[in-house]
C-alpha cells in the first residue's frame, strides 16, 4: 500500500493551478488513510485509542501537505498544526484565487491561434488542457465542441487538411482527432525531409537584360562542372551559368564582371550583395524590447550585413503575438502579457528595441558576423583577414565576414601609414636573428609602476617576448633572463642582436655582455627606424591593440601593462602575412588552441575560492577580465563588485571557474549598469549567456604553450610588480580612507574598541601645551589579523606614537625589553609533551597602554577625535603609548611587577617565563609581548591564573592554543605538532613559486658560490625571500637552515647562480610544504650535536658552524652560521663549532633548572662531536696547542664546563651527526634520516 501512495505523490505546489493540484492531494491523502482529517474532529467523545487515532492521523496529514508544498509556501503555513485549519486555508486563499481566472481562461481560450512554426499536436494539447481547466472550474465543454475548436484553429498550411475533416461525417473526439493531426504531421515532416532542403537560401532577385527571359538565380549555388559539360550541345545559350558572377545567359569570358571589362550597353544588373540566413531549422534570432522582454523569431530570414531589418506583423500575429495600433504607436502583447511597443517613422513602425540579439539558439545557425565580432575582441582587435587564415587553419570556428567590416574602436585607435619598401626575403634558424626596441607609453605608468616595456622577436619564427620595465637601465637584466630561457628551452644560442641606438642598448655593459657571449650587436644608422622595422612595426601593433582593448573595455590607460601582455599573448597565436604557420607553432612545434580565449575587459562571475565561500552568501563576484596567468592554466581578474568580506574590490584574483558575460563592459562609461538577465517570455526561452566549464578553460596541450611557464627556468618574477599586483595589501593607511574603504564598519568598530581602552585606561589627559614644548605626533595603524588558512580573523587599528621624533635623555632614557626566545617556546612544548601538561593561550588587548611613564611626554590629539572647543591644547600622557621609545619596557616592567606580587618566580634563564609551584601542582607563564602561553598541571590551576591576569589587565581568552607567532599548534594523542605549512604557502604565493618543480635537497652538495662581480639581480626581492626563510628555518624547519644561512651571505650583491641556488630552497619547500616537527615526549633528556666544515668555497676563508639538541623527541634549539675567528685546521673548526654548542647548551641546562616539572638534578647534556682529536684535546688537562689565543679561550671555555658537569662529551660517526647538514649540502637520503632523527614529520 505504501508502494501505491508513494506513486500518487503529487509535484510540489507553488501557487497555481491550486485545482488540479488539490484532486491530486485528496488521492494521495486518501491512499495514506489520513484526508479524514480535513473535515475536523468527529464529534462527540472520543476514546482514547479514537484521540490517539486522530492525532496520529493529523500529524501525517499536516507533515505531507507540508512536505509537497514549495518553500515559500512551507514558510508561511509550517505554523499550522490543525488538519482542517490548514485545509481551509489552503483552499480559501487559492481556490479563490482560481476563480477569479475564469474569465481570463475563458479569453485565452477563445483567442488562441495555432501557429504554423510550431507542433500543431502540441498546440492540440494545450487547447485540451485549457478546456479540462475549465471543466475544473465547473465550466464544462462538450467533447465535440473542443474538438470542432480545435480544427478552426488549426494554422492556415492545415485548412485543406481541416476542410477535409468537417466534411467527413464521423465525429470525431478529442482524443481522436489529436491522433489524426499526430499521423498528418509525422507524414509532412518525412515528405520535407526528403525534399533535402539546404541551410542557405538567397533572395529572389529579378535580372533583366536585352531581349532575355526571366529567370531566377540563386546565390551561392555550386555549378557541377561535369553536369555543364554534358550540355554543351544545347543550342540555346541563354540557359548557360556564369563562373564568374553565377548569373544565367552569359559565358564567364563575356562577364562584365571580370576585371578589365565594361558592361554591354542597354543591360543592367541589380542583385543584393549580401547573404541570407535561413532559421528555419529550428534556430532563430532575439528582439529584445526595451521592456526587458525577448522575442524570438523562427523560420525566418535575415540579412546580418544590413542595420535595419523588417519584421513581418502578420507572421507575428500567426506565432500568437498580439498587436494593437493605437495612432502613431503599435503596442505588442501576447497572452494578456506586455511585450513592447513602437512607433511610427517614414510609413512604418519602429520597434523599441534595446539590442537586437544574433545568437545561436539552438548551436545551430546563427549571425555569423555577430559571432565574426566576438572572435575580433577574443584576438585583441586584429585584423579580419588574419581572423580568416586563423579560421582556415581550423583554429577558431569557420564564419562569414562581410566585405568592408570595421570595428569601431579599431577605427578610432589604428591609423596606418603607407608601409616601406618590402625586406627582403630571409631564411634564418630560430635566434640567429632577434630584433629588440624599448617603448614608452607617453609616460603613462602602469599599475604595478611601469613605464616601459621592451619587445624581443626572433626573426625565423617572429615570436616576441614582452618585459614591462621601470627603468630603461633594466633591459640588460631582462635580456639575460630571456637570453637564459630561449637558449635552454630551444637548445640553441643567440647569435646577432639587432636594436637601435637607445641608451638602453648602447652601453658598454651591454656591449660586455654581448662580447663574453659571442653576440653580434648591430645597431641601425641614427635617426633611421626603419632599419628596424620587425621591431618598430611590432611596437605600432601592440599599441594599436591596446589602444582598442581598452577604448572597448573602458577601462584606464594605467591598464596598458595587462592589455600589451594579453595582445602579445594572442599574437603569438596569429598568423604572419608571409607565413602559413602561427610563431607558437614554429617555437613550440605544435598548433596553438585558441578556444580558451575570452574578450578582454569583459564582464566576468568568478567563483569564490572553497576556503571563503560561505554557505550563506553569494558564491561569486564580478570582475573584470584582464588577461592569462602566466604561472597556471586559469584565468586573471580585477575583482569590480564583492559581497565576501575576505575578496576585496580592486584587488587581482586567478581563477580557473568563471562565466563569461563577453558583451557587457562594467568600467565602460556608456555602459547601463545592470548586468541582470532580462525577463524572458514564456513562449520564447533564450539563455542570457554562456558559461565556461573548467574544463574547456586550456586543452592539454596548452599547459606549457609560452616559454616563459616553463617549470624548469623560473623567470616568471622579472615580469614585475604587474603580475603580482593582487598580493598588494589594501589595508588604509590613514582614517580617513578607511572610514571611505569597502570595510568602513569593521575599521570603525576597530577604531571604538581601541578610543574605548585608551579611555578607559586613563592613557592620556587633555592640558594646555607648556611653553617651548613640541608634542609628539600620531596616526592610526590599520591591520588585518589573518587566521592561518588565509581568511580574515580581526580588524585592528593602533594608535601610534611618532616616536621617532623623541629625543634621547629628554623623552627617553632606557628602552631595552625582552622577548621570549623560540627556543624556550620550543623546549616548554617539549616538556608539555613529556609531562602531560595543558597549553593555553591569552591576548593581552593594548598591552603597551599599561606600562606607567616616568618622563613627562605631550603628544597632539589623535586625528578623528579632537575634543571640540579645545582644538589648540595637547595630549599630557600619563601611560605609555604605541610606538614611544619606551614603550615595550614600560609594559614589561608592569607585568613583572604584577606577577612577581602574585608569587611567581623569573626564570633566570630568559625573563619571560614565570613560574608558580606548589601542592603536586604548577603553572608556567611564557610572555611574547602581548601572547602569553600558560602551562598547567590541570585546568584548575589555569583558570585560577586566567581569572588573575584578568583582574589586573584587559584579557582575551583563546583557550586552548592553536596558534602563536606564526605556527600552528597541533595536538594530538602522539605529542604535540608544530607546523607552518601555511606560511610556507605564503611564500610561495608571494613570490611566483606555487607551481613550481619539487627539489629533493634544499642544497646542491656540488655547488661551490662565489661573490658576484657583475650587476645585482633583482637584489631587493632576493633579500624579501631571505628574510621570509630566515623566520622559518629558526621557527620549525632546521632542515633548511644551512642553505639560508650559506645564501644569506650573498644578500647585498645576488648574482644567477645565487637566484637558482636559493630557488632550489624554494622548491624544496616546495615538496615538503607539510612537514613539521614533532615532539612524542620521549626521550625527555636534553642531547646535543655539533659540527663543522672548514673552508670549503674559493672566496671563503672562516669555516662553518652547526649545532642542535634535541628534548622529547624533537629538535629544540639549532644553529647554523659562519665562524667569527679564522681556524687553521679542521680540529681548531671543530673545536671551534663545539664552543659555540656548549655556550647553548649551558644556557638550555639553566632554563630547565627554573623548571619545576623538570627532575633535579639536572644532568650533564651529553655532546656528540665526530672528531676524535677535539675529544683527547679537551679530556686532557695538558694544553700543547699551536693556535692563536682565541681557539685556546674556546678549548679552556669547553673544558670548564666538562669538568663542572654541565656537558659530556662523545664520539659519533659523522653519517649519524645530526648537526652534519648545518654544515654543508648533503644528499637526500642524509638529509631525510637526519630530518627524522629531529622530530620533522609530514603531518
């Protein structure tokens, strides 16, 4: 029975046609033995097994009427728990509303009228199915009357069919006669399918000649030339075709078209010179009103070339269109619905219409010079002929292109020149020849701060490379990058250079460089460009284009940067006029796929990415296109329009999921600000657009299609700031623009909440300002705090002190503060791991407006917040402020105060770690200016000190810790977890590596660095990466420290080897984005390592130093750096690197002393050294050595701290030497197994 109820389910109702769904509910229920309930309580008393019953019954019924209800309508009745009361309401909202519509019915009915271009079987049944829902609303039809409708309606191509019925006398039913009308018509459509009627037809045009008869010519018709032959014997010369202009009575050697030949006297010739498309395959064309509505006309035919089309009335009226002429205007409805209107001009009616739409409705046929237009934006505004040669080598789809095109903006940006004399022909090798000019866009800059750019073309395949330059002195670097790429990628070497005479190229370092290796330069005669035309006409090209993008687009002249890349993009991709293959195709050797390409400056809905959309939200932005990631397959966006509070406007994303709204231009001017669908009639459905799937972005053998993606030669960061402009923060930087920024709420509740603790903590007092005294400026500071998968966690704003214009002894006196050392953050989560204790982390808000100042400072009122009527006084501040001198001591120097008031205990170790012991429980504090990480025996223990530290200052509880200064911190059932993959990440992102080729060494063993001679490479970037390495190889990857170390040696003066060298630590960590370390607690002994490796590059004279120790499973503390004194021989390095370990070492053993969870004694920290004769040196207590006093200060430094217990010594084998690779480059399985022996895991 279930079965059979589940098969009457009626669809869900959403508000019309309530009739027929309600007989539809009423069986349903009626199967489900629960519509008894509609009709309310039986009356009289009930049992209680009745009551049970009828409750039972009456939650089924409320759950199913609910449950085939749309969600707007569950919205409004999911309140009702009464069976009737819901019933009746359904029943008297809609039933009443059916019955207001039998008027409207009833004239629907009667005006309807069959059309010729539709089904006349599915016409049957909509006239049938307006005659049961009269019947519906207790107006019956007989059968035989909706039958004799039915062929009164029938389109005018059926009357003779009609006719024949209403003379038969058999009556025929409904059913029956829609039978009849299903066999005529599948008899029609096999009679015109065998007629084999074409896709082109061609307009009927009378020629006229002397003495001639009439006949019709059809346009575009092939002559069989064979067929022609057998007729030749025909005496009758009229019947013949011309080969030349197709028409009938003349030979082609008689056509006055020819050229050369003049047209007989007496005889004229007057046809259309256009093509004509014919819809009737199902296809069609869209008007589309200025009412929003689309109308779509089928079966017919239009002239694409010609503005001004006519559109027949009465074929309008035949599709059941409804036109009423009222004086000077016709107004078009259809089924009571507005459609649009026009009005009279010249004896005709002009329709309103806001576009008139060519498309492909059914992918079929359609406006071929629509579809022309659309291809010349993709290609960057090139021209139509080279348009036809891409369309013959079947790399864009095949279209008709009327004679005499132009592109408006293509007129208004290109105005040629007469050309020079042709070059003569050259039969050259790929970089035999490369021709090179720099240009200069009247001095417009780029987004990214670009002035110039410079062109590269290889004369055999003419494919160009495009640099964007700041400077005209960056061309020689640019020129080595690409001299590095193309002679690797093609296996082939430069051998003449041809430029002009610019200061760029005549330079006697760019003469050096050329003469070192082997390149001819030559240089043209002066003040003649011509002699370098290749380079010349290539500039004119890619300014011509960029000129139309952006006129098309509308978009500011500072985008030039974008359009030139994407127009050098797409040329590459473009035939040469003297060439039958595209420059891609000889570079590359394979044809280039164009379907990837979009017009650029249009409208696009990007998705957002995974990690920021939000189940409640919109799942895209708009933005504008803006050309082709250069280090993935995806596309790249200037986000226009954002609703995420994580994607900001005029910020540049890369994404891949987009749709494309090719013919809408959101930065044009002229362009009306609406980008929503129009409203579309029901009788004509038309996609507003097309969207791209991800797979159809770039075919697989477009993944390495440009020279300059390659993942083996990583040139892609000399493209500059323009191709990384979407790291570029927009945090404000004042007030003002960020109370005007998109996130103006969140900056002004950032702003309130830090006036709120200032206020609050009596931070300053308005006075008048003394005599002869300068107040101290301030601003605000704005930052975003990021959570550490990217997304935004907090708006902050600061403000700041200008402490910069203190003086010294007047304002300030002491300013040293200290920090906690990673390394002691590393050893208490050791210990935590070891012990079992809790991690917990608070935020101390506005921390340095706590410290108390002993100077006497002024400082001006804060933008924003000046008190109004005391506009000239100052600021006398009584605690400390962000950004004085003094600042960070002051806070300091209140939280030791308060917490040694409270009984806890400095280590002496490092000041920041308190201490509270006692009764088998204990808590450790660790301070990092405004974090503090507490360590408990039990929860208790930590609440009690929580609740302490928030009496005596404004606190945020982050509970248990997840993240601190950058690392993640993973607890798990094994330990604890310290990872910075995102950060690694980061890295990657920021400078142009996310794609590329993994490493499995971050050093090659084989490399031997030597200072750089020559001009720095890219000095300031190399330097931001150091930096960015430096902070993770000291924070949780030892396994790098070396590498960053040994090239951070190079920092003023990087050369290309430094770049690869330091590009392979990039794509090391490329591959190891996820390893992290791990502390299991085991074994919970401190044991350290040490080695050195003496001189070992030409330019080196100091050897290198190495160390770790290791605590519960993990590295704790490590070390890799260069020796300060000269050693020399490996024993005096040796010994040199294990002073260097001991000093550590000494210091970890007194920091865990302090440790009240640490046993007692601490025992001496054993030292693995691998050189035997530094461990008989410093066993022995005779001293013969021949050094200098600094290495004998070091062998009595260790010997000391060996007698006095504080370390042992060691031998091991140098293959087990963990602080081995601190020392040098080593291979990957040496580098793995000491990577594991410190504690680094996947995670």
């Amino acid at each position: 029975m279930a079965g059979f109820a589940d098969a009457l389910r009626p669809d869900k109702f959403t508000g019309v046609h309530f009739k027929r769904w309600q007989i539809r509910v009423t069986l349903w229920l009626t199967a489900m033995k629960c519509f008894w309930v509609s009709t309310g309580k039986p009356e009289g008393v009930l049992t209680a097994e009745q009551q049970k019953q009828f409750e039972e019954a009456t939650t089924l019924f409320v759950g199913c009427i609910l449950s085939v209800l749309g969600d707007r309508l569950v919205e409004v009745y999911m309140h009702m728990t009464d069976a009737k009361e819901l019933w009746d309401a359904l029943n008297t909202k809609f039933g009443a509303t059916d019955a207001s519509n039998d008027l409207y019915i009833m004239e629907q009915f009667h005006d309807y009228k069959m059309a010729d271009n539709h089904s006349v079987v599915e016409q049957a049944h909509e006239i049938q199915t307006m005659a049961k829902e009269l019947e519906l609303l207790k107006c019956v039809l007989p059968d035989k009357f909706v039958a004799g409708c039915i062929i009164a309606k029938l389109p005018p191509s059926w009357r003779s069919f009609g006719t024949a019925l209403k003379h038969k006398r058999q009556e025929y039913s409904v059913e029956g006669l829609i039978a009849s009308l299903d066999v005529e018509e599948k008899a029609r459509e096999k009679d015109a399918a065998s007629k084999g009627d074409g896709g082109q037809s061609s307009a009927n045009v009378v020629h006229k000649a002397q003495n001639k008869s009439k006949e019709k010519y059809k346009a575009q018709q092939t002559t069989n030339f064979k067929k022609q032959k057998k007729n030749n014997n025909n005496p009758n010369q009229d019947e013949r075709t011309c080969f030349v202009c197709g028409q009938v009575g003349h030979l082609a050697r008689k056509c006055p078209h020819r050229k050369g030949m003049k047209a007989p006297a007496g005889q004229t010739s007057k046809s259309a010179n256009v093509t004509i498309g014919n819809t009737g395959d199902g296809s069609g064309y869209d008007l589309k009103f200025t009412s929003g509505k689309i109308v779509q006309l089928k079966n017919m035919q239009h002239v694409p070339s010609i503005d001004r089309n006519l559109v027949s009335g009465s074929r309008l009226t035949r599709d059941g269109f409804k036109l009423v002429f009222e004086s000077n205007k016709v107004v078009v409805s259809k089924h009571g619905y507005f459609i649009g209107k026009g009005y009279e001009c010249g004896g005709l009616f002009r329709f309103s219409l806001s576009d008139f739409c060519n498309k492909y409705v059914n992918h079929i046929c359609g406006s071929v010079d629509d579809e022309a237009n659309v291809w010349h934006s993709r290609l960057c505004h090139i021209n139509f002929g080279l348009m036809s040669r891409l369309s013959s080598m079947c790399l864009i789809p095949k279209f008709f292109i009327v004679k005499g095109s132009k592109c408006h903006s293509c007129v208004q940006s290109k105005q040629p020149r007469k050309p020079h004399k042709a070059a003569e022909e050259r039969n050259l090798a790929p970089l035999e020849l490369l021709h090179s000019d720099l240009c200069e866009m009247n001095g417009v800059l780029t987004k990214g701060g670009k002035r110039y750019f410079m062109t590269l073309i290889d004369d055999a395949t003419r494919f160009c490379y495009v640099y964007l330059l700041k400077t005209k002195d960056e061309a020689l670097d640019y020129f080595k990058i690409y001299k590095a790429e193309v002679e690797n990628q093609l296996d082939r070497k430069i051998k003449r250079l041809r430029s002009d005479r610019g200061g760029e190229f005549f330079s006697n370092e760019f003469d050096l460089f050329c003469e070192e290796h082997g390149i001819i330069h030559e240089r043209t005669p002066p003040y003649s460009p011509e002699s370098n035309g290749i380079a010349e006409r290539k500039n004119r090209t890619l300014t011509d284009l960029v000129n139309a993008m952006l006129d098309t687009a509308g978009l500011p002249k500072a985008w030039w940067g974008e359009a030139l890349l994407t127009s050098n993009h797409v040329l590459n991709r473009v035939p040469n006029r003297n060439k039958d293959k595209t420059p891609y195709e000889i570079w590359i050797g394979r044809k280039p796929s164009l379907s990837y390409l979009r017009t650029w400056g249009c409208l696009a809905k990007v998705n957002v990415p995974i990690t920021k959309k939000r189940k409640l939200g919109p799942k895209t932005v708009d933005c504008v296109f803006l050309g082709y990631a250069h280090h993935s397959i995806a596309y790249r966006f200037l986000i226009v329009k954002s609703e995420v509070p994580d994607m900001h406007v005029g910020t540049i994303m890369e994404s891949r999921d987009a749709t494309f709204l090719e013919s809408f231009f959101p930065m044009k001017d002229t362009h009306s600000g609406s980008n929503q669908p129009s409203e579309i009639i029901p009788s004509s459905i038309t996609p507003p657009e097309q969207t791209e799937h991800t797979h159809e972005l770039v075919s697989e053998e477009d993944v390495s299609e440009a020279p300059r993606r390659s993942k083996r030669q990583r040139t892609a960061k000399s493209f500059g700031d323009d191709f990384t402009v979407y790291l570029v923060d927009d945090t404000p930087k004042s007030i003002s623009k960020a109370y005007a920024s998109p996130d103006a709420d969140y900056w002004k509740e950032a702003v309130r909440s830090e006036m709120d603790s200032i206020i609050a903590n009596g931070t300053w007092e308005v006075t008048e300002r003394p005599y002869g005294c300068k107040p101290v400026g301030c601003k605000w500071v704005f930052k975003k705090k990021l959570r550490p998968d990217g997304t935004i966690e907090k708006y902050k704003a600061r403000l700041v002190a200008k402490g910069y214009t203190q003086k010294e002894g007047e304002d300030f006196f002491d300013t040293y503060s200290p920090v906690a050392r990673l390394t002691t953050i590393r050893v208490l989560l050791s210990l935590a791991a070891s012990h079992g204790l809790l991690v917990h982390q608070m935020d101390v808000k506005t921390a340095f407006l706590n410290g108390e100042l002993d100077e006497e400072i002024y400082m001006d009122q804060p933008d924003g917040f000046v008190v109004e009527g005391q506009e000239g006084k100052v600021c006398k501040l009584l605690k400390s402020l962000y950004g004085l001198k003094q600042a960070p001591k002051q806070w300091h120097e209140k939280f030791d105060k308060t917490l040694t008031s409270a009984g806890f205990a400095v280590n002496e170790a490092d000041k920041c770690v308190y201490y509270r012991h006692g009764g088998g429980e204990g808590v450790i504090l660790c301070l990092y200016v405004d974090d503090i990480l507490i360590f408990g025996t039990n929860l208790q223990v930590i609440n009690e000190v929580k609740s302490f530290l928030s009496q005596n200052f404004d606190m945020k509880d982050l509970g248990v810790a997840d993240v601190i200064l950058n690392i993640k911190l993973i607890r798990g059932e094994n330990g604890i977890n310290l990872l910075q993959s995102h950060y690694v990440e980061k890295i990657l992102n920021r400078f142009g590596y996310i794609d590329s080729k993994p490493s499995p060494t971050p050093y090659d063993p084989s490399l031997l660095l030597r200072k750089n001679k020559r001009i720095a490479r890219n000095q300031l970037e190399y330097s931001q990466i150091i930096g960015s390495l430096m902070y993770l190889a000291s924070a949780t990857r030892p396994d790098i420290s070396f590498a960053v170390s040994k090239l951070s040696r190079f920092t003023s003066n990087p050369g290309d080897d430094h770049w690869r060298a330091l590009e392979r630590v990039i794509r090391y960590l490329k591959g190891t984005v996820e390893l992290g370390l791990h502390y299991t607690g085991y074994p919970a002994v401190l044991e350290g390592h040490s080695d050195s490796n003496w001189i070992s590059d030409v330019d080196e004279i100091k050897a290198t130093s190495g160390y770790v120790f290791t605590l519960g499973g993990g590295a704790v503390s490590w070390r890799s750096c260069k020796q300060t004194i000269l050693t020399r021989s490996t024993m005096e390095a040796e010994l040199t690197a294990l002073d260097t370990a001991t000093v550590e070492a000494e210091w970890l053993r007194d920091l865990l002393m302090d440790q009240p969870v640490v046993e007692k004694p601490v025992p001496a920290i054993l030292m693995n050294c691998d050189n035997q004769t530094v461990i008989v040196k410093v066993n022995s207590s005779k001293d013969n050595m021949k050094s200098s006093r600094h290495v004998k200060r070091r062998l009595k430094s260790v010997r000391k701290l060996r007698n006095s217990g504080v370390i042992t010594l060691d031998y091991i084998q140098t293959a087990r030497n963990l602080a081995d690779p601190f020392t040098k480059g080593l291979s990957r399985n040496v580098i793995d197994n000491a990577s594991k022996e410190m504690g680094l895991r996947p995670m």
